[in-house]
C-alpha cells in the first residue's frame, strides 16, 4: 500500500478498507509514517476485531503487507480515545491526525 492513500483517508476524514493477514479489514487512519525498524506502517483503529465482544482496538499495520485499499463513503470518528500523536513504535511520521 502507498502511504498517500492511507494519508489521503486520514485527510478526508474516512475510513480505509484494507486486505491484511487474509482478511478483509475497515480502519480508521491515525498515523501513518516508518516504523523504528524501517518499515512502513499506520497506526489505525481497526473498527471491528476478533476480541471478545467484536469491539474495535488499535493496530499497527505493515503497508508492505496490505493489498486492495478502498477509500470508503463511511466518516472516520478519529481520533479515537487512547491515541499517542507522539507514537513510539513509529520513528518517522508523513501524516497524522
């Protein structure tokens, strides 16, 4: 995935549908930028999970593991409570909320 599209959901204020691990997934784009090992990565709210009680939890996704990302119609509600503009798994930033 090119980190503009995951910057350009974050801007628009929508949420990102992506294919990660197998699964299709919607995410709500908080911070997208490179890891501190290198890689590229966002930090999203990832809207329904496989915890008990299919509640959304945070996630950091690999983009260089992410295929088929779709801009939806649906509105973000970020920032979500609990995120860390100041992230430390992500070293250098491009576009957060």
């Amino acid at each position: 995935m090119w980190w503009h599209i995951a910057c350009d959901a974050l801007n628009r204020g929508r949420r990102l549908q992506i294919e990660y691990g197998g699964y299709s997934r919607i995410v709500e784009v908080h911070a997208v930028g490179t890891s501190t090992a290198g890689n590229p990565v966002v930090r999203a709210w990832q809207v329904r999970c496989t915890k008990p009680g299919g509640d959304g939890c945070w996630r950091l996704f690999r983009l260089d593991k992410t295929w088929r990302y779709v801009i939806t119609n649906e509105a973000s509600q970020a920032p979500r409570s609990g995120y860390n503009p100041n992230d430390a798994d992500i070293a250098v930033i491009r576009c957060r909320v």
